[in-house]
C-alpha cells in the first residue's frame, strides 16, 4: 500500500515540472534580448542571413505557442533541446555540472546537521542558560549574513590571511588530472580509487562553499529543534520516563529527539531543495563548477533551452525532497500516513 501511495507522488510531480516549465518559458520570453544577437553581437563579419539561419536552428524564428509545444514535446520525449550558446544538449550539460552542486549541497547540509543538532538539543535541555543565549545568538547570527558576505568573510580569512584553505573550484587542477572520473563526485571517485591526494585536496575545496552554504541552514534547523525540543520535553510522557528513574541521557535521545525531529525533518527537506536550487550565489562566489552557476551564465546569455531544463531539475529536486520528508514521517511516527 505504501509503495503505491509513493507511485501515485512521484507521477503527480509530472504535471507540477510541466506547470514550472511553462512558466519558465514564458518569462524566459519576456525578458528583453534576442539570444542570437547576445551570443553573435562580438563576432566580426557575421552576416543577418547567418543570424537568422541560427533563429531557425533553435526555433526562435517561430511563434511563441509552436516553440512552447515543440519544447513540451521534446521534454515528453526526455529531450531538452540543445543549448543556444554552447552548441551541445541541455541534458548532457546537467549530467556534467549536476555532481558538484549535489556534492556542495551534501558538505552544507552534513555541515548544518553536525552544528545545529547538538546546538538545538543542548539549548533546549540548558534552556534559558549562557549556552542557550550564546547558541540563538549565533543562529540569529547565522541566519541573517547574507551568503555572498559571508563567502567573501571566508575567502579572506582562510584563503587570503591564512591561506590553509584554497579559494576558489573543485580540486587542484594537477591532482585533478591524475583522479579518475567515476561517477563525478569527486570526494567518492577519490575513495574508490584510492587517490588519497585528490582526496585531501576535494575536501579542502570543500569547506568554505560549504560552511557559506549551510551556515544559515544550520541556524534554521537549531531554532527549530529547539522549540521542538522544548515542547516535547514539557510533555507527560518525558516525566514519566523520568520518574520511571531512567537517565536524563535516555530520557533526552531516546524519548524527547525522536518526537522532536518531526518538525526538524520538515524544514531539513525544504532546506535540500533550497541548498541544491538556490546556491547560485555561492557557486559564483567560489567559481564551483556547478549547476547554479552554469544557470547563471545562462540566463545572462538568454539560452532559453539550458534555463528551462535546469528549471525542471530543480523543481523535480524539491519535489522528490518533500516526497522524502513524508516517507521519514511515517519511520519518525507510524500512526502517521500519506
């Protein structure tokens, strides 16, 4: 019954990415600029009859309704067009870039959950005490630097000041060329490979994307957890635990978390979709070679086929997020059903 009840999710996000796409399009056709024009304007003796021989390539010289129709026949086809600017299929250039905004995402979330767990917990158990003030000082902190400040703090803390830590890409470029591309992870291809350098050298590109990434995360779910926290531990049943003479430890992880993280998971999963879909900023700051910043590049250049079908993407990433919130739901609490 489960299994079905997930099937019939996963089918309904179909209208939903299609809903996403027509509006995408249609604002994609609104803004001004002609992308042919953006993309050939520089080139030297380049003739209008060439202009308009790429026009008909890519479509543009048709009426808006017969692009949209010929773009929603392609998706139903699972093809994305082929970008205006780089000559090469949408979806192609998504499987390239997609690996390191998922990596980053991955670093910031595991970044928010080792920082804001602990912090939640222990505020709401030390509630009202100096390590409780400190910790929502920092959260309100944390979730109100905005992140391009904040990577730019970083960059010249550790990068600049100190230099431990490097400033910008995925990996140094020579121990780049010696890993061995397994599966575009460079954190996992290095393990299976056993390439303990390129390792070293991932991770480190790792941290700083990553704590400007998940900072204001980590606020967000350490203020929740600990108004969750702090409601169930005023709960009958946490009294009776305790009077029952088990450890504050027990009463704590076993009993008042469990209950506590239903609302946690709540927010953690609008959190996925919003690090996988809104680091743009941060993939621009540290010159990530991901998604975000290839969409950014995009919409500049106007290439309508590449910003659409990222589009898709991202909205296909928050869908699934949410469908996994309410999988975690039923695991977190059974009487709970969808």
């Amino acid at each position: 019954m489960r299994a079905i009840k997930v099937l019939e999710r996963v089918l309904a996000t179909i209208p939903i990415m299609f809903g996403v796409a027509i509006v995408v399009f249609v604002f994609m056709r609104l803004t001004p600029g002609d992308p042919v024009d953006i993309m050939m304007g520089d080139t030297p003796g380049i003739s209008e009859a060439e202009m308009e021989a790429v026009r008909r390539e890519f479509n543009l010289d048709k009426p808006i309704p017969v692009q949209l129709y010929l773009f929603l026949l392609g998706a139903i086809r699972g093809d994305l067009g082929n970008s205006i600017t780089k000559r090469v299929p949408v979806s192609s250039l998504i499987t390239e870039h997609l690996p390191a905004t998922i990596e980053l995402a991955m670093g910031a979330l595991f970044f928010a959950l080792v920082v804001a767990i602990p912090i939640g917990i222990i505020s709401a158990v030390k509630q009202y005490s100096l390590i409780d003030r400190i910790s929502m000082a920092g959260a309100f902190t944390g979730s109100s630097m905005p992140p391009f400040w904040l990577g730019l703090v970083l960059i010249l803390l550790f990068s600049v000041r100190f230099g431990v830590l490097p400033v910008q890409g995925r990996i140094d470029s020579q121990i780049g060329l010696s890993l061995t591309k397994v599966t575009g992870f460079y954190v996992l291809d290095s393990i299976i490979t056993r390439n303990w350098a390129a390792l070293k050298s991932a991770l480190l590109h790792l941290v700083l994307p990553s704590i400007t990434l998940g900072a204001a995360t980590a606020a967000i779910v350490a203020r929740v957890l600990r108004s969750s926290m702090l409601e169930v531990l005023r709960q009958d049943y946490i009294m009776l635990a305790r009077a029952k003479g088990q450890i504050e430890f027990l009463v704590v992880m076993k009993h008042a978390l469990r209950n506590a993280l239903i609302p946690t998971v709540t927010v953690v999963g609008l959190q996925v979709g919003w690090l996988l879909g809104g680091n743009m900023i941060v993939e621009t700051v540290f010159a990530w070679p991901g998604l975000g910043r290839l969409v950014v590049k995009a919409i500049f250049n106007r290439d309508f086929p590449l910003v659409q079908g990222s589009v898709m993407v991202y909205a296909f990433t928050y869908v699934m997020a949410n469908l996994i919130v309410d999988i975690l739901y039923t695991y977190l609490n059974p009487r709970i059903t969808f």
